[in-house]
C-alpha cells in the first residue's frame, strides 16, 4: 500500500505541480491578499487613466468654496446670510436641483443677534413700556437671525438638498449625548429609502452600519426637500472606486446625497430591493443601477479634476456668471478649497475635490454608463483560473521551456486584450491579477520541477553512457532524452566483434606489466575508431571489443559506419605494427566481424 501511495498518488509529476500552483492562485483569488488586492486596484486605475476621458452631460455643474472664494468673503465658515444668497440667486437662474456637500449641524455664531437677545432680556428685567421699542427689537432679531434667514431661503426654493455624515466608528460618538443622536436622526428619516424585501429572510440581512449621522438643524431639514450622506469609503489604499448607495441605521436604509438630488430632479423616490443575498436592485427614475451585494457602485470617472464645470461661490454670488449655465441644472455646492479638507484620492488623481465624485456619480446615472463587476463574475473568474492553470499544466511537461514561454506569453497578452475589451466596451471590471499569476506560477513551476528532474536525468545518463559512447552523442542524447528508451526496445542496428588472434600465446610471453601496456595501448586505439564513427562500446572481454552501431542513438547508415570502423581499425593496427616494431612489442592479427 505504501508503495502504491509513494508511487501513484503522492508521486510529483509536471501536470500535478501545475494543478497545485493552480489551487493555490485559486485560494488567493478567494481569501484576496491585501498584496494581490492593491496589484488589482493599481492596475484598474491604470486602465481608468489609459482610456479616453468620457464627455460628461451638460446636467452638472459645481459652485466651489474655493480659494478665490475665501480670500474674498472670509475665513469659513461664512454668515449663513451668504449661503442665502446663493440659494436665492440660483433659484433665480432656475437650477433645477441643487446640492450641498457641506453640513450645518450648528447655529450659525452670530454676535449680533447675542447683543440683540442679551438687549431685550435687559429691558424686560427693566419693565421698560415702550411698544415701538420692543417692535423695533423684533424687526432686529429676525434680521440678525441668519439660520432664520437660510431656513427661510431653502423653504422659499424647493429644491434644496442637504448634505449630512454618518459616523461609522463607534468611538467617535461616544461623547455625543443620546439626545443629540435622537435629534438628528429624526432630522434625516424622512429621506430614508422605501425598501422592499422580498422575504422574511432579507430582513435580516446586514449592510454597512452606522452608529449615529451628523445632521443639519432641524430648522433646515425641515425648510428642505430632502437629505443625503456625502460619506465616501476609500479601498485600503486610500482610493475612492465605489460608492456605497446604501448605510443602514438604526434599521433604516439611507441613500447618499447624488440619489436624494436625482429624486428631485425625476421627481421620483430611489427604490431599494433586498433579497436573501444582499441587494437586488436599486431603481430611481426608471433607470436601475448595478451595484454589489452590500449596495456599492463602481463610479465611472470621467476624467480629471474639473471635468464638470466649477464656478467660484464669491463669482455668483457677485454677479459674475451666466445666469444660463445654471438653468435646469443640477447645482453642487462643496468646497474645493485645500483648507477645507474635502479632498479625495481617485484613479486618476492623489487630490480630487470631493463634491465631483458626486457629480460623476449623478452623470453616471443619468447616462446610464455603469461600470460593473456583476456578483456571479466572481464564479466566471475562478472558472478562467481553472481552465487556464489546467491546460497550462497538461501543455507545458509536453513542450520545450522556450515554446512555453512564448505561449504563456501569448495567453497573458491575450487576456491583457480580453481584458481591455470587457473594461471599455462591455464596462465590466475583469480581474486580471489571479488569472495572469497563474500562468506564471504555473510555468515558473512547471519550468522549475522540469529543470531539476532532468538535471537529474542528464546526471542520469552521462554516468551511464560516457564510458561507452563519445561526449556528442551524449550530448545528443541530452538535447533529444526522447529518443533514448533505457528499458529496452527491438530495432535493428549492426554489431561489430573485434579480438586478437593467438592472444593466449602472445600473454604466456609477455611479463604481466608489458602485457597490460600493450592491451591499452591496442584497446585505445581502437575504441577511439569505434567513437570516431560515434559507435557505442559494448563491452571488452580480455582482449576482444563488441560495438554497435545504431544505438541508443539511431543511426541511418550504422551499417556503413561500422564497416569504416573494421577498415580504419586495419590501417590503425598496421601504423601501432611500425611502433611496436621499434618498441620490441609482439606484432598480432586481428579478427573483425
């Protein structure tokens, strides 16, 4: 049994050392090495940058915070008087949604309306009876009251969409008081998603969870027409490629803030479908949007920064723009600022304005130009790995290492070609990294494992055929080991027997040390006539050789060399007759046949 097991089954073959490189690249591809995964995510982004940037519609347009911005009005943050202003001047311009990226969460620090309040505290404690005093002191609260003023902008609108953050470490709300997270809860819940779940079963499916959002006021929620999370998750490399369309908190589902300004502008509420495995689909505005089990869609840049266009907040709010770029557009207000730390790493650039990646999620939408990496093409690529590691494993053993080394190049560019044809025409992602790592693995394997065997069948053979044959045919027999049968094989091929005549009277008178002189100086003679035409040296028995001819090598005309053997051994033995003559050796005939 030990034998079978030694000798079958765990016995290392080429095609075995290949279908296990090929489990291993499988196993990567499962588990996902952080190493392997960063491979992946840096050759994405390469193809992101390589193709051609994409046209985005003319829907989309940005008002920056940006440096012009802040060096004309003010430190952020500003008066929520100018935040009003801007809303009413692109109300005015008929924006037809518009957007922010940015967060109240705060009153706005006003001094005046402090001294104002601080005034009418006083004159009550004064029992001051002046009605004319008091209505002015009214009139100057209500127009220092600057979240009154902003509230009243956004209500006056329609169309304003908030932005808010979820906090998702549980360390960073431990000092926010219960009531606090309560408030702005209740201030984001209305724009929750309508979820249908198409069983009990997908009720108790999990998504990313967050413990507590970072809410506007309830004077602003409650002015506006709705709210969405800005929150971006990078990859562990710091690079933002997907963007989750759904968080979950407190058992409710929440969308991002480019799907709460697309259901204005369709004027139609984002669905969420849930099934047993994750989601199943998210619709809005009849356009259905891929995304992974969890809900995250690929983004589909466009390009580089500033691909949609940006207008300086300080430059509308002053007048100073086309009134018309806005009209029927959507309006993302954010800042762009270096300062204002809204900045993002993406494919194609280390710093990206944060409030474009929402621009280029609403354009995405909007064209319906979706990159995908569909859940079921995971299978497809763990399948491709098979195939490929498989047929490597039972091509390469059959074919020299140069041959496989062409044809795993050729396989890699072909793939690299497949590749490239599902990433700019079907808008699939195909992971590259695992199957092209098989290959090399497998033939770096295989190479390798052929390599140290057949260093050890040349051992092999030199130390069974070197005495025997001359150095080229040993060597031809390592170039083409397939033409030599060490078990034996029926063929034909010539023999040739060689012996002296009347040897046995030739050694009865010659001393023993003269006799084994003249013995090697005949037989090496000879023999090196047997390796002149490539012959193998049989064997000597005394003073006779046996030599053939057509083996192991095979030989056409063995027939023909053998018969130059028996005649340059004549001529041989008549030149060794002339020197032994002088030497005093015995002159001998030999028989060949």
């Amino acid at each position: 049994m030990k034998d079978f097991l030694k000798d079958h089954i765990l016995k290392l073959t080429a095609f075995r050392i290949g279908i296990l490189f090929t489990i291993i690249s499988l196993i990567f591809s499962v588990i996902k090495p952080g190493f392997l995964e960063r491979l992946e995510w840096d050759y994405y982004d390469l193809r992101m940058r390589a193709r051609k940037p994409v046209k985005p519609l003319d829907k989309v347009v940005l008002v920056s915070i940006d440096e012009k911005s802040l060096d004309e009005i003010g430190r952020w943050p500003w008066p929520r008087t100018q935040i009003a202003k801007l809303i009413d001047l692109l109300t005015e311009y008929g924006a037809k949604v518009i957007g922010f990226d940015i967060v109240f969460p705060e009153p706005d620090e006003n001094s005046i309306l402090k001294e104002v309040k601080l005034l009418k505290k006083k004159i009550s404690e004064l029992d001051v009876k002046d009605s004319k005093l008091y209505s002015y002191l009214k009139q100057l609260e209500k127009e220092a009251d600057t979240d009154g003023t902003l509230a009243k902008a956004i209500k006056k609108s329609g169309r304003v969409i908030l932005g808010y953050f979820f906090h998702t470490d549980w360390y960073a709300v431990r000092h926010i008081p219960k009531k606090k997270q309560e408030e702005d809860f209740n201030n984001i819940i209305s724009s929750a998603y309508a979820v249908k779940f198409t069983s009990q079963a997908a009720t108790k499916v999990k998504f990313k969870e967050a413990y507590a959002a970072e809410a506007n006021l309830k004077i602003f929620c409650d002015a506006a027409k709705g709210s969405g999370y800005f929150n971006v998750f990078p990859d562990e490399d710091g690079v933002v490629r997907w963007v989750p369309l759904i968080t979950s908190c407190k058992n409710e589902f929440f969308p991002p803030l480019s799907l709460r300004m697309l259901y204005l502008y369709f004027d139609e509420e984002p669905v969420l479908t849930i099934e047993e495995t994750g989601v199943k689909g998210i619709w809005i505005g009849g356009v259905e949007i891929p995304t992974d089990e969890t809900g995250r869609m690929l983004i589909n840049y466009r390009g580089k920064k500033k691909t949609f266009p940006h207008f300086s907040f300080t430059d509308v709010v002053h007048r100073r723009i086309d009134p018309e770029v806005f009209r029927e557009k959507i309006v993302i207000v954010g800042g762009t600022a270096i300062g204002l730390f809204d900045l993002r790493a993406t494919p194609y650039e280390n710093v990206f304005p944060g409030p474009e990646i929402h621009a280029n999620i609403i354009d995405n939408i909007l064209q319906k130009d979706f990159l995908q990496r569909p859940n079921w093409f995971k299978v497809f690529e763990y399948l491709i790995i098979l195939i490929l590691g498989t047929l490597f494993s039972l091509v390469l053993p059959r074919v020299r290492a140069i041959y496989g080394l062409l044809g795993a190049l050729v396989f890699i560019m072909a793939y690299v070609f497949l590749d490239r044809f599902f990433f700019q025409t079907l808008r699939i992602w195909l992971n590259i990294v695992h199957p092209v790592l098989t290959i090399i693995f497998v033939y770096i394997g295989i190479t390798l494992y052929r390599y140290i065997t057949e260093e050890r069948e040349k051992a092999k053979i030199k130390g069974a055929f070197s005495v025997y044959v001359t150095p080229a045919v040993v060597e031809e027999m390592l170039r083409n080991p397939e033409k030599l049968r060490l078990g034996g094989e029926k063929k034909e091929l010539t023999v040739l027997f060689s012996d002296i005549r009347g040897f046995t009277t030739i050694s009865e008178k010659l001393p023993p040390d003269e006799l084994v002189r003249f013995l090697n100086d005949y037989l090496t003679a000879m023999t090196d006539i047997v390796f002149k035409y490539e012959g193998t040296l049989d064997k000597y028995m005394g003073d006779a050789i046996m030599a053939i001819f057509g083996a192991p090598i095979d030989q056409e005309d063995h027939y023909i060399r053998s018969c130059n053997t028996a005649l340059d051994m004549m001529e041989e033995l008549k030149r060794l007759h002339k020197r032994w003559e002088q030497e005093g050796a015995p002159k001998i005939d030999i028989g060949i046949g």
